[in-house]
C-alpha cells in the first residue's frame, strides 16, 4: 500500500487527485496540504470534497505531515514545487510534481535536489501526450528538415503561463532531434509583413478560451502533403490518473530525476 499525501488539495488538480484515489486499494491518501488561509485548511479533507468524512484534517505545511506518507503529489506551482522537493529529499520521500512553468535556473536547482530524492517531473503526466512524445521524436527524425513545423495549443482562459509546458516539450523534443536551438528558433507570434519562413523555425502559437482542458496539434508540413498530431484532453482525470501511476511507480525506484517516459518504459536505454 502506497501511502500520499496530495498538495493543493483544494485547487483542481489536487481534488481530483484525492477524488480518484478514494476507491483504489493499493494507494491512499494520509495528508492534504493546502496553503495557509485557503478555505479547506483544517477541515476534512473528504467532506470538502464532497466525498464523505476521512479522519485526514488538511493542513498548511507539508513539513508537518510527510513522515505519514511515502510520496508526495504536487501540482501547485513551480515556486511552490521547488520547495516541496526539497521537504521531499530532507525526509527521503518520493515525490511527483506536475507544476509547470520552471525557468532554467530552476531546472537546474531541480536537478540537483533531485540527487537526494527519486522525483518524477513531467508537464504533462497523461498516458497519451507521452505516448505523442514518443511519436514525434520518430516522426522527426525520419522527416528531417524538408517539413515545417508548427505547433498550437489551446486551453482554458484563467491558465496562467503559455505557451504551455507540454507545447514547449514538444518543440524541445524536435528541436533536439532536428538538431536546433529552440532559444533562436522558435517563433511565437507572426504579425505584418515578417517574409518568408526560414526553414529552422519551429512555430509555436497559443489560444486561450472558455474552458478548455487541454489541446495540442503538432504539423509537419511539406510539399504536396501534411501531418498533423493531434491530442485532445477532454477530462483532467488523465493528467491525476497519470500522477497516480507514476506515485505508485517512483517508491520502489532510486534517488534521481524521472518523467513521465521512465514510468512508462518509453525512454530508449
């Protein structure tokens, strides 16, 4: 039995978290955290999420209750991601973070917290955008430089950062494989007369309305012909349904940085 305890308990990925573990018998929650103030500090966890009394009283400092747990679930932010990995590799606990929007400085500190805890970080922790992952480094590899690529995303309009995390891993992906530099290459808005496409450019454009969960397409557009990916979240239950797999899946591996890729034997060795 895997024992969790589930960070921003109250926001709509930590509900969902709880919500979805409630009935499984080989992982549990023991503690929810939420930040101080938030609403749902000190009541039960449960009965604020409509699904009945637990015993499990949320509080406001991970630090107070992850000696109950073995991993921890976190989709807060990445401010907020840092320090809970930190918390994580002091008490030797797992944890996996589905934060995005980390700057390169704290990737950097990421990995280096990671060689004190096993930690699974990915942008997005659905089963088929990792899949789609796969799928485009193949794809780019055998297409090569004679497609254009373009990728757009949209999602829901109170999402705060674009493009988002699982765009720009695509863009990084096939810009790894194609042999580019995304910092020069990427082109993340076109407007007036901007000339011709250069032929190292990776488009990258966002949408933001109502609410959308989650969409990516991904084009390689050559002449005479076109490919498009296409992955569409009509539920958040797959990014929780993920997360849960890869707690189960981190606990019994070593101290070090995984993804999403690792937990799904999909990284080539």
């Amino acid at each position: 039995m895997v024992k969790a305890v589930v960070t921003g308990a109250g926001g709509r990925m930590g509900g969902r978290i709880i919500s979805l573990i409630a009935p499984l018998s080989d992982i549990k929650v023991v503690a929810a955290v939420e930040v101080a103030r938030h609403p749902i500090v000190g009541r039960d966890v449960g009965q604020a999420l409509g699904l009945g009394q637990t015993g499990i009283l949320v509080c406001d400092k991970l630090a107070d209750c992850i000696e109950q747990a073995d991993v921890v679930i976190d989709f807060t932010n990445h401010e907020a991601s840092l320090r809970y990995l930190k918390i994580a590799g002091e008490n030797k606990r797992a944890i996996v973070i589905g934060s995005t929007g980390f700057t390169s400085e704290e990737m950097k500190e990421v990995k280096e917290l990671a060689k004190n805890a096993r930690c699974v970080l990915s942008p997005n922790m659905s089963v088929g955008v990792n899949v789609l992952w796969k799928v485009l480094e193949e794809c780019s590899g055998i297409l090569g430089d004679d497609y254009d690529v373009e990728i757009i995303e949209a999602h829901h309009h109170l999402k705060k950062d674009a493009p988002s995390g699982t765009a720009m891993y695509m863009a990084q992906i096939i810009a790894d494989k194609l042999g580019r530099d995304l910092e020069k290459d990427a082109v993340y808005t076109r407007r007036g007369m901007i000339g011709e496409r250069t032929k190292r450019e990776i488009g990258i454009q966002t949408i933001r309305a109502g609410d959308i969960v989650g969409e990516h397409t991904v084009i390689f557009g050559g002449v005479g012909e076109r490919l498009e990916f296409i992955h569409r979240a009509q539920s958040r239950d797959n990014f929780a349904k993920g997360a849960i797999r890869a707690a189960k899946w981190i606990v019994n591996q070593k101290n070090g940085l995984y993804d999403m890729q690792d937990v799904l034997g999909l990284r080539r060795r």
